[in-house]
C-alpha cells in the first residue's frame, strides 16, 4: 500500500485541497483554479451525491490533476471512486475491511488515524501513510510530534487534515513526518456555489507560496 509515485507526488506540492463540492457544473472551473493556482491535484470527498460525477468529470476532462477521493467509508465507495478515475482515497477512520478492499483495487489508501493503537493497525495493513484526523481538535502539531516518535523508524508518515490553515500551514509542514496536510480551506462550499473561482485560485497561490519558502520545492 506505499505507491510511492502517487504519494510523492502528494508529498511535493504539501497541500492536498479538500473538497465537498455539490454539482457537476461546477467541476471543471474547479479544477482550472486549482491548475491556475499551481495545485494541481485534490480530494473530492464523497460527503455529497456529485462526488463520484465530479471526479469523472475532471479525470475526462482535466486528467493533468491529481485526483483522489475522500471520505471513502465502504466498499462500494471504494469501487465508485475507481470507476470513477480517482487515483487515491481517504478516508476519516481506519476500516480494515475498507484498505483491504482498496488494496486489492489496487487504489492506494490514506486510513484516517488519531492514536496509537489506530496507526499500529494501518502498519499491519501496509499503510505507511495515514491521515492525522481530526488534527487540530486531536492535539494539533504537538500531537503529531507525539505520534511520529514511537513509529519515525518505520517510515510512517501523516497527513494532517481538519483545522489546518494558512495560519498554522507552516507550523505542521515542519514537521519532518509530514507528509503534506488536507486543506480544507481551499475551496470552501460557499465560494464552489458562488463560483469565487479567483478567491480558490488566490489561495491556491497563497498555500504554494508557504510550501515553496518552508520545503524549498518547485510545486
């Protein structure tokens, strides 16, 4: 479950934008936003009926951006998402059944953890990438610093999502465990029915900027 090329990749740009979006239509001038902004990949989340559409949309017809699926809670969420040209899925918990299902999908998986006892089961499953989740209301960098002591020597490597912001970007991207953080505040709800397509590109260009200076990496 490492799928090196795919998390590297994920691991360069330091900021995967988390996304709930709600209609189709609104897909591909998404997309060109975050292309514009110099994001080019994000996690369309599975909290709405759009989802598995959306991310076909932009697999067609925006196949240059990384795309993944969040909130992949089941099997059958698993197999939508793969259907649907996601090249990765997260999810907010650890499910075994689910990162199995994923594995033999061949679509590699982000498990969500917030202890212990959680990431010591995503290594068992082969995951060496998991999503710190919630991250700011489970103890924030602190936390994660906390997390990474015992298990450094793995590999293993988070993902914080939930909280993070342009405010505390740099704070967790300094931690050398982490891998890249979920940006939920790229592409809010609001600004996707609005359709504040320069407001998402703006800080698109804001969170590359705080990567570039913090990792020094072209994104």
């Amino acid at each position: 479950m490492s799928h090196d090329p795919i998390f590297a990749e994920i691991a360069r740009h330091g900021v995967v934008p988390v996304i709930a979006i709600e209609a189709v239509e609104a897909a591909l001038p998404l997309a060109d936003a975050l292309l514009e902004g110099g994001l080019p990949l994000a996690e369309i989340t599975f909290r709405t009926p759009a989802a598995a559409a959306v991310i076909a949309e932009i697999a067609t017809h925006r196949p240059q951006l990384l795309l993944g699926a969040g909130t992949v809670l089941t099997a059958e969420n698993v197999q939508a998402a793969k259907a649907a040209g996601a090249r990765f899925a997260v999810a907010p918990g650890l499910n075994p059944a689910v990162v199995r299902h994923a594995a033999e999908c061949q679509l590699p998986f982000v498990p969500g953890v917030c202890t212990p006892s959680e990431i010591e089961q995503a290594l068992v499953l082969g995951c060496r990438i998991v999503k710190f989740f919630p991250a700011e209301a489970s103890g924030g960098v602190e936390m994660v610093k906390a997390l990474t002591a015992p298990y450094a020597h793995t590999g293993l490597r988070f993902v914080p999502t939930g909280g993070v912001n342009t405010a505390n970007l740099e704070s967790y991207l300094s931690v050398a465990s982490v891998a890249a953080v979920g940006g939920t505040w790229i592409a809010k709800p609001d600004d996707l029915a609005a359709g504040r397509w320069q407001t998402i590109c703006d800080r698109c260009r804001e969170a590359v900027a705080i990567v570039r200076r913090l990792r020094g990496v072209a994104t």
